[in-house]
C-alpha cells in the first residue's frame, strides 16, 4: 500500500501507519481536495467515520475556507457520514485552537486532510495532530496539479464556486472541472501563474458526486456575487438526488 505519510515534506515518521486501516475523521470545507482525499481514503481500505468543518466567522481565514460552506451539511447527509462542525474566530493562530476542540470530539487514528502545496495551513494542521496523538493521512501531497486535476475530473462532479485571479472571470463561475476547462487552466497558468489545483486561492469548488456519496447533489437556485476582480456563485438551494 502506498505510503503517504510524509509529514507535508518534512522527515518521513511512522512509515508503518499506511500498512494498516485507520479510523478517520476528514477535515472538509467541500472543495476538491478535501472530497477527494476522503475518496482516496476509502480506496485505500481506511475507514472515514466523521466529517469536521470549521466555520470561520471571517471570510479572509488563513486556515478555512467559507465560500458555500453550508454546504457541507448536505455533503454529510449524501454520504452518510456523521458531521461535526466548529465555529471559528478565523483569526490567525487562534483559529488553530478552533480545529483540536474539534478533533477532541473524536476518537480515530487520525485526521485526512487535502491539502497539496500550502506549507501554513500543512504544518499547523500536523502541528495539532502531534499534539493529540493522531496520524495525517495527507495522500494529495505534493501531487503534480495536473495529473491530480484529470485524477479528480474522472471520478468527481466538481464545479467552481469561487474565482480571485487575473483571466478568472464570470464565466468560470459554476463550471466543471473537465478536460475542457482543466486545458483552459494550463493556459491561465502559462499565461498569469495561475495555479493549476488553486492551492494560492485563485479559485474555489464544491463537489456534487463522488463514488462514496450516496447521493449526488444538485444546485437548484444560485447566484453571482462579483465585486472587483473577484466573485462567487452562492448556492442558495440544493438537494439530494437519486444516482442514475
């Protein structure tokens, strides 16, 4: 079994934990990355058995996302994975004492986690968890972001909820992530440094359907919030839907 414990790039530690199944609780906001690496953890044989969202009461968190975040509730009723959610000051640092209430509400091996290149938000979270005595399942570490992106496309319905980088514009706003538009980000990226996975916060999503939901979800009614250079589309009702 791959071994992806590799402390978000710093000296490799129990190398023995990813010979065996965990119980995990998975630290989501409902992006990508979060989704898919509780999706990762299921193929590799871990057990998933809480959900954690930390609710920032400020928009500019260091650590959490906000953009749609309610709509982790509905990600938690798809999967049928229990949620826990914890409010947040969202101020720097301090937020950090938000996440380990959290995680002491639980009782697994260790946290899963999606983050891919932020070293502040890697290294608090494997601060924490050293502090509890728990394990990071981080298996999007260090992924190269296309080959992650296509990784992603097949398996996940994933559409953009949030754009903040130059050649970002409306028109992104509520689109999949597909081959189309993952050749559109090579080109972004080529052209302005835009970041292939949005790891700099360039862009935000929400994923509809992945194998482990029972459910897909489906967006009913939203609307586009644009200030600047930057907007959302605010998902302001969805539902759960059989699979076909």
């Amino acid at each position: 079994m791959m071994n992806h414990e590799l402390q978000f790039g710093s000296t490799e530690r129990d190398s023995k934990t990813y010979g065996m199944q965990m119980k995990l609780a998975a630290l989501v906001s409902g992006g990508k990355d979060s989704i898919f690496a509780i999706h990762k953890a299921f193929e590799e044989g871990h057990e998933v058995t809480h959900l954690i969202s930390i609710i920032p009461a400020r928009r500019d968190s260091y650590m959490f996302h906000s953009v749609n975040l309610h709509m982790v509730e509905l990600i938690s009723a798809a999967s049928e994975i229990p949620l826990i959610q914890q409010q947040s000051s969202g101020i720097k640092e301090l937020e950090l004492d938000d996440l380990a209430l959290a995680l002491k509400k639980v009782n697994v091996d260790g946290i899963s986690v999606g983050a891919i290149e932020s070293q502040y938000q890697a290294g608090r979270v494997q601060k924490i968890c050293d502090s509890l005595g728990l394990k990071v399942y981080n298996p999007l570490w260090h992924r190269n972001p296309e080959e992650l992106l296509y990784e992603m496309a097949k398996v996940m319905d994933i559409r953009i909820v949030h754009v903040a980088a130059e050649g970002l514009d409306k028109s992104w706003l509520g689109r999949p992530i597909n081959v189309n538009s993952i050749e559109n980000l090579k080109a972004l990226h080529r052209r302005y440094m835009v970041h292939m996975a949005g790891e700099g916060g360039e862009y935000e999503t929400v994923v509809l359907d992945v194998p482990f939901y029972k459910k897909r979800i489906e967006i009913v009614k939203s609307e586009v919030e644009w200030e600047g250079d930057s907007g959302s589309l605010k998902i302001l009702e969805a539902k759960l839907v059989d699979k076909s």
